[in-house]
C-alpha cells in the first residue's frame, strides 16, 4: 500500500495541476487544428480538385505490369540441357468478371481431362471464395491442344483468359535429380522470407538440389511495363518498359551420360555412387537410387503421387549421397594405415601373425577370414582386408590417433558441396563419445572402429572426396556440382614422407591388380592401373557364428562398398560406391566402380582423340 | 490520512454498472467498437470481398478487445511496480533482435519465441512511455534538469536500438511518445522550441545517415512523378483515390482504385485511400470526428487522473495515437513521404492492433481504479 500513498494527489501542490491541464488544452488544440488541416486537404482534393481526380480515375487504365524473368538454364558439363523452359499454357480467372462459374469449372472439367474432378473441384473452392478483383492462375497447364479447345469456348466465359507462360522442365527426367533438385511452387513460409520485388510475378523458385543453392544466379530480376488498359482491362498499348533480367546460365560439373550410365550400373539396387574429378574436385556423376521424377513437383505434385513416394520403402527421395550415413567399413583402411605409418606406429615392413581373430580382454574379434590370412604385413593387409592386422594396429594407435589423421580427409565433417542438407557422418574420438553419449571411450570400441565399424558413419560424398584427397596425395578438393571456371586455391593435407603415400597406394592398386586382391577379378583386362578398396559394412553386429546372407531379412543385410581412383599415377577420377544391404564390396560394388571409370576414362581419351 | 490495509477493497469507488464492475470506459469503448465496426466494412471492401480476409480481421480484433479488458483490470500501481522490469525486458528484447533477430524484408525486426513470432518494438511502444512516465512520478513541475536529462538518455538508448534495426519510422515515433511524457511533465518551452528549430536546422545531416531506400521515399514525396513505376505510383495512385471519391464517394465496394490493383497495401497502409474513395469528403470527416471523440476522452481521462504517473501516461498515449493518425493520412495524401505506417484501429492487421488496444485497456484502467480518498 505504501506504492500508492506516495503518489496519492494528497500530497499534490494544485498549481502543478493546473499547469498540466494547460498543457493538455494545448494538446487538445494542437490536435483539433491539425485534424482541421487534415480535412482541408481532404477538401482540396475531393472538392477542389475532384473533376481533376475524377478524370484521372475513370481514365485510370495506366497500370503497372511486372514481367517475371525467365529462370536461368541448366546444362551438364558437355553443354546437354538438364532443366529447360517450355512454354506451357494456363487460364487466368477473375471472378468480379464470371458470370458463371460452375459452367466454367464444368467446361474446364471437359477439357482438362488428365486433371482429376477433386482437384479442380478444390481450386474452384477455394477461388469462389477469394479476392473478387484478383486475377487467379488455374494451377495446372494445358497443352496446346486443350488450350486451343479452350479458346474456342472462350467467348462464353468472360474473365477467363489463355494464357501462355515457361514451364520449367527437366527433359533427363529422373536422371541426376538429387544434384539437380527441382522447383515448385512458392508456399506462405517461403513469400515471408523472400524479397518481394524480386518475386513479383514470380510462383516457384528452387526448391531442393542445385536449382536451390543457386536460386540466386537462376532466378533473375523482374521488369515492369506500364500498359494502358481500356475501361474493361483490356490492355490497349504497352507504354515505358523496363525489360527483366533472365537469370543466368549455369553449367554442371556432371556428365549426364555418365550420370545416366551410372544409375543403369545400379539398376534396382538402392544406394549411392559419387565420382569426382580429384584434379578440381568437379562432380562427375552424383548418384542417389532409386530416383524420381522432378517435373512432377513443377505445378506443385498431386497427393496420391507424393504419397506413393513418401510411403515408398524405398525412399526414392532421400538423397543418400549427402545424407546417407554408412558405416564405412574396410573402406578407411588405407587412411588407417597410411596414419599409422606416417605417424611411425608400425613399419610397413613389419609382419604380423593372424590367427583369424585378436583377442582382448576375454573377448575375441573375430576376422572376416576364419582360418586367417596367416602372416601379414601393411601391403597384405590392404589388399587381403585382413581386420586383425588393423585390430592390433589401432590398440597400438588409440581412437585419438585414428580420429586425428582421419580428420584431414574429411571424415566427420562437411564436404561443403554445393547442395543444401549434407550430414556430417560420425568420426569417433574420446572427446566426441563423451561431449554426445557422455561416457568414456573402451579400447574395445577402438578395435571396430579401425575397421570401420561401430560409432563410423560417413557419407558418399564423404568417402569420394577423402579417396581424391588420398589419390591427389594430399591436396584437398572441395567438391562441386557448379562448374566455376573461377581459379581454385587448394589446401594440402600434411606429408612426412610421400613414400609412405605412394606406399598405401601401390597397395590400393594391388587390390585391383594383383593376385589376392580383393577386385582383382574386375580389372584384369583394364588398359589402365586403378587402385581400389572393398568395403562390406555391417548392418548391425552378429555376434560369432557364421554369417548367411540368405536367412537375415534383405534390409540388415551387409552394405557393399567400393572406393577408388585411377589412373593410379594421375588421377582423373576418384569414386565412392555403396550398395545397401547388398552383400561384400567385392561383389556388388566394385565391378560397379570398375565400369563406371572405365567408360570415363575411354570418353575422357576419345574426348582427346577428336 | 490513515488506511486501513484490511479493507483494501474500500479504497476504490464502489463499482455500480456492469461496465464499471469491468473497469471499462463507455465513452472511449463506444468510439473504439464505431471505429473497429467501419475498419471490418473497409477491410472486407479493400481485399475485394475476401471472406477470409474478413474472418481473419474480426478474429484479431476479438483478440485485441479481450486484452484490452483484461489490462483494464490491472489497477495503474501494478504497472507502475513492474515499469522497470518491463522497460529492461524490452530493452533485452531489443538487443536480443539485433543479435538473432529474422530477417523479414531487409530489416530484423523479429524475433521467434518458438511458435511466437514477436516484435519487441511493438512492445517498446507501450513501454518506453509508462517508464518515462515513472521516472517523473514524483517530479516537481517543471521537473530539474537532471530528471529531464535521465528521460531523455532513456528515450535515445531505445530509439537507438530500433534505429540500427533499421526502421527509421518506428523509432521515431516511440521516441515521440517518450517526448510527449517530457512535455506533460514539464519540459520548458524554451527547451522545446530550441530543439524543434535545431532539428529542423539538422536534417542535411540525417539526410547523410540515411539509407539508400529511406532517401528515395523522401526523394519521391518531394517529386512523385520522378519514379511514376515505382514508388511515386503509389502516392500518385493514392490521391486519385481519394480525390475521385468527392463529397459523397462510390458506395461500399465501390472503390475502382483498390479493385483495378491500382492501390498498393489497400488493406494495411493505404486503408484510408479506400475509404476516402467510397465514403467521400463526408465519410473522411467522420472518421476523424470520432477519432476526435476517442482522442478527447483519452485527454479528459488524463486531466482527471490523479497521479503525475497516470496522467502522463494517459496523455502520451493519446497524442501518440493522434500522431500515428495524423502521419498515416498525411502520408496517403501525399503531404509526407511513405513510411509504412498502419492507420490505427482501421487497419488490416494484427500486431499493432493489440499493442493499441492494450493501451486503451491501460487507460481505463487509469479512469475506473481512482480512490476513494479524493472524491
């Protein structure tokens, strides 16, 4: 109570007051003269002035059209066009102008027979309720035929209009969609963030892919045009134009052919291949399977088509090159190894003895050989995948040390390819076991992780890019799909010895070349060198007993996996495959590889020869 | 005088009316339901008779009204105890959107409260007048110049604030609002004639801070027709508008302007030219007698409050909303440059609807929380 007392007027002195009131009176006056102000302007122009306005008025018809710009183009590395503008037609509807609408939505239900009754049905709804005075773009196309038949009937539906306008396509198809991305309509979450006068006009804008990322540079700015209307809006000639800027070209890294050709390898397998250049780190094929159709999502996707793809088990929408995260499996063994010798863990020279297992504190990690590789040095170990080898090593190493001369490769962090949405993948280390699961690390978890295994997640894009960084002995490329003839400024990963380098990589090719290595089959007959190394993944750990593929349902079956680069002395191309739930690395996966190079390579020397 | 701290409930006026039970002011709630009931016809007018539009509007301002009640029931000393938290919550607020604010069209000014997307400015408005009214609650008239210095550093660090979101036109009116407090608490006049002739003698120097696209509204008011396809347009089309009304204007939905697309923001900023266009000179004059008959009141309610800290704030908000109204309608006929400024209570939209309606709220809460001791 006592808050109040202390303001209570009690204690007021009264001339106080009254000096407020005056100053309140002259507010009050201050306010009824500027209201009087107001009110003689308002007499000026609506009295004085009215014929004036009123002319202007009735002989408004001079308007502002804004003329959205034409998005830019897309073309594969070879100049093939990936996402094309078609001109489409449509219907502009005004409802202040209909003087039936049902008839209209039943002709337009006769015409447009490929569009469902619901969906029109809906449109209408929503369009009867709406802005009277506000034109409306029916939000399908129309081919020619049907906006000829339209045409036809035109005269009896006043205040609908066929109009023409550029459909973005994409004329591959399903083909490299998950680099491409798509675009679609523009939804209310979308209109806030952007800026309005560069979308005037505009309805769709990128919406995944490259077609996202660059939706800067593709989408252009819009124009104006003042036109003259007669007194029914009908546009009697065009005054002052101020043209619209066409968004720009863009030229893709990828080889469509070899991106088609590439998908074809994977047939119906579900998965992911990724092909660099390691020279620039130019992404020459970007494969995520199964793919879909983006010019379904142009004029905004149906339900029952979008549902059939949310629902696919499948997921033909997740773009597994980015965000699929693999256990890596034998496929970090040449990084493991090359650490190992770089740091002076082991020589490569040193053998060891594999009895088929290592044990450790009573529990025995088995090696994917039963009987053993017997006596193995670094070479053997690569080119056979021989896990005991690398269980030892790593118990000798310790996860910090894995982790740390894992990191320059790029595992665990982003590759910052130019696609939004990339995951990290996970590159174990002490520090990271404490900081997400908040418990120490077990030497245990150690000897998996040296294979691969456990807490190891990585990406396609990931793996690429760690295998061209290896094949360009340690310069490290930054991948992309955006061909940029801008000159490119390169970090080099830390060399002590480039023996130890040319070391693990002669090895790498033994795996291709030599007679135990784990490919060999694929690249007898290649006129080049490749090195190479299979991976199979664990799904989930089974425990000891013998594995069969046969029994364990498909889906926690091994992944395949392959890395590899060629030609081994100077490489042109570097390249990650994963098959899920697939099987070995030896089986799927790098004959998969092995084509896929070959059929570049060939291209890149008939490419010379013309 | 001694009180009884048992009997609380006898230190205020018996309540006899159901209106009065509420804390509710009829006069003032009269004006504002005329004026809330002519900006839903409008409303729906401007978007050219969309229903949702319409149903969205009736919503907020049910919303608004039920605030604005609720407020009137909070009795002034509350407010007056919680001014300094509130005033650094604001303040907080204001630095938070400067440091994660969302962009929304060039400027941060917002800021996500999780499923509340928030403009702490809005919040500033009601704010920054209550906490300079509470610096001079127990001030002399005129009040020393150390007082006087201390409101004013405090109007210039939140107008500051909201300067460098930027949104030039917002801080400037709530550090309006924050002057208007200095002048009913009794800034001298000759410090207010002194910086009224020294702003004017700075504007060369503003002009110099000013944003590319804040000198091109002041450009185009001065000569529309230098940018007839951008903003120029909209002030040329907006005074057809409201000149081809005349006396008597075109009816309820009747405005070809808004309907040909020709008006920009017809149901936000650009209202009054609707309006203007389909009620004519006579519609014009009533809309502001009645705004006249809110803004009167709202004085009245200051004259007979009986504080120093509810007369001020009383008082600031009204000439704040007189302000907000007069700059609105001068800016759509073309006598000062775009701003981007609602016209209050008439506009489509909801934000500064409620932060308006909570200070009618505050206001009749000043009028209907008085003691019984001076009566």
């Amino acid at each position: 109570m006592s808050e109040h007392l202390e303001f209570n007027s009690d204690s007021e002195n009264f001339a106080q007051k009254k000096q407020f009131q005056f100053r309140l009176f002259f507010a009050f006056g201050f306010v009824v003269l500027l209201f009087l102000f107001l009110i003689g302007r308002m007499l000026q122009l609506q009295w004085l002035e009215y014929d004036r306005y009123k002319g202007l008025a009735d002989g408004n018809r001079i308007s502002v059209e804004v003329l959205p710009p034409t998005r830019g183009k897309i073309y594969d590395r070879n100049h093939i066009l990936l996402a094309d503008n078609q001109p489409v037609y449509t219907l502009h509807l005004i409802r202040e102008k209909m003087k039936n609408i049902d008839s209209t939505l039943q002709a337009t239900q006769k015409i447009l027979t490929n569009i469902s009754a619901e969906r029109l049905h809906n449109f209408f709804a929503k369009f009867k309720k709406g802005n009277r005075s506000r034109t409306y773009t029916l939000p399908f196309s129309l081919t020619e035929e049907q906006a000829a038949k339209f045409a036809v009937i035109n005269h009896k539906h006043p205040g609908v209009t066929v109009d023409a306008r550029l459909k973005r396509t994409y004329p591959h198809g399903a083909a490299a969609v998950h680099a491409l991305g798509y675009v679609g309509r523009i939804n209310a979450k979308e209109l806030a963030k952007l800026n309005e006068k560069l979308y005037r006009g505009t309805d769709i804008m990128g919406k995944l892919g490259i077609e996202k990322y660059y939706e800067s540079l593709l989408h252009g700015s819009p124009g104006l045009q003042q036109i003259e209307t007669n007194a029914r809006g009908r546009v009697i000639r065009k005054l002052e134009t101020l043209p619209a800027t066409t968004g720009q070209d863009i030229h893709l890294s990828i080889d469509i052919e070899l991106q088609k050709y590439a998908e074809s390898l994977m047939g119906k397998l579900r998965g992911s291949i990724v092909a660099i250049d390691p020279t620039n780190g130019e992404i020459l094929a970007f494969v995520s399977m199964p793919t879909f159709d983006p010019n379904l999502f142009v004029d905004g996707i149906d339900q029952k088509s979008y549902d059939i793809l949310r629902n696919d088990p499948n997921r033909p929408m997740f773009n597994r090159a980015i965000k699929g995260q693999y256990p890596p499996g034998s496929t970090i063994k040449p990084f493991v190894a090359l650490g190992a010798i770089e740091q002076g863990f082991i020589s490569p020279y040193k053998k060891i003895s594999d009895p088929g297992y290592l044990e450790y504190k009573g529990h025995r990690y088995r090696d994917w050989k039963r009987k053993g590789h017997g006596i193995v040095d670094m070479n053997t170990a690569i080119v056979e995948s021989c896990d005991t080898y690398f269980y030892k090593l790593s118990l000798d190493m310790g996860i910090d040390e894995i982790h740390d001369t894992m990191a320059p490769f790029g595992f665990g962090k982003a590759s910052n390819i130019d696609i939004y949405g990339e995951r990290i993948g996970i590159l174990p280390s002490q520090a990271w076991k404490m900081a997400k699961k908040g418990k120490p690390w077990y030497r245990g978890e150690t000897i998996i992780s040296s294979i691969g295994q456990g807490y190891n997640l990585a990406t396609p894009i990931q793996l690429a890019r760690a295998t061209a960084i290896l094949a360009n002995r340690g310069k490290i490329i930054v991948p992309h799909l955006y061909r940029n003839p801008k000159e490119q400024t390169f970090e080099q990963v830390e060399i002590k010895k480039i023996a130890n380098w040319e070391k693990v990589i002669k090895s790498m090719q033994n795996v291709m070349h030599s007679k135990k290595g784990t490919a060999r089959r694929y690249a007898t007959n290649l006129p080049f060198k490749m090195a190479g190394k299979t991976g199979t993944a664990q799904v989930y750990s089974l425990n000891a007993g013998d594995y069969d593929a046969e029994t364990i349902r498909e889906k926690l079956r091994d992944h395949s996996l392959f890395v590899g680069f060629a030609p081994v002395n100077n490489p042109k191309i570097a390249i990650a495959v994963i098959a899920e739930n697939a099987g070995s690395g030896s089986k799927i996966a790098a004959p998969i590889a092995v084509k896929l190079v070959s059929r570049y390579l060939e291209s890149q020397l008939n490419n010379l020869k013309d | 005088m001694k009180i009884d701290i048992d009997q609380e409930q006898q230190v205020y006026r018996k309540n006899k009316s159901l209106l009065l039970c509420l804390h509710i002011d009829a006069w003032l709630l009269f004006g504002i339901l005329l004026l809330l009931a002519a900006s839903l016809a409008i409303v729906y007018s401007a978007s050219g008779g969309d229903q949702a539009v319409m149903n969205r509007q009736a919503i907020r301002i049910g919303f608004a009204l039920v605030l604005m009640v609720i407020f009137a029931q909070i009795p002034p000393h509350i407010i007056y105890i919680f001014t300094p938290w509130l005033f650094l919550m604001g303040i907080l607020m204001l630095i938070g959107v400067l440091l994660f604010g969302e962009v929304g069209k060039g400027a941060q000014r917002w800021l996500n409260l999780g499923p509340i997307r928030f403009q702490p400015s809005e919040l500033m408005k009601l704010a920054l007048p209550i906490t300079v009214a509470w610096l001079f609650a127990h001030s002399k008239f005129p009040p020393s110049l150390r007082r006087l210095l201390l409101g004013a550093f405090v109007i210039m660090i939140t107008a500051g604030l909201i300067v460098v979101q930027p949104d030039l036109g917002t801080s400037l009116l709530i550090a309006m609002s924050g002057l208007f407090v200095l002048f009913f608490a009794g800034l001298p006049w000759k410090v207010i004639i002194a910086s009224i002739s020294a702003t004017v003698l700075s504007a060369p120097v503003a002009w110099h801070f000013m944003h590319a696209y804040q000198k091109q509204r002041v450009m185009t008011f001065i000569n529309p027709e230098s940018d007839p396809l951008g903003s120029g347009y909209h002030i040329i089309q907006s005074k057809i508008a409201i000149g081809s009304g005349g006396i008597d204007g075109k009816g309820l939905l009747g405005s070809t302007q808004a309907h040909l697309d020709f008006l920009p923001e017809s149901t936000t900023d650009f209202i009054f030219s609707v309006l203007a266009e389909e009620f004519g000179l006579i519609g014009v004059v009533i809309l502001l007698f009645m705004y006249l008959l809110v803004i009167a009141r709202g004085l009245y309610i200051a004259s007979q409050a009986q504080d120093n800290f509810t007369r001020l704030i009383a008082a600031s908000f009204m000439m704040t909303l007189f302000v907000y109204i007069f700059v609105n309608i001068s800016m759509v006929s073309g006598l000062l440059p775009v701003v981007g400024l609602p016209l209050p209570l008439m506009s489509y939209g909801g934000s500064s609807l409620v932060s308006l309606m909570i200070s009618f709220g505050i206001l009749m809460s000043i009028h209907t929380h008085k003691k019984l001791l001076t009566d």
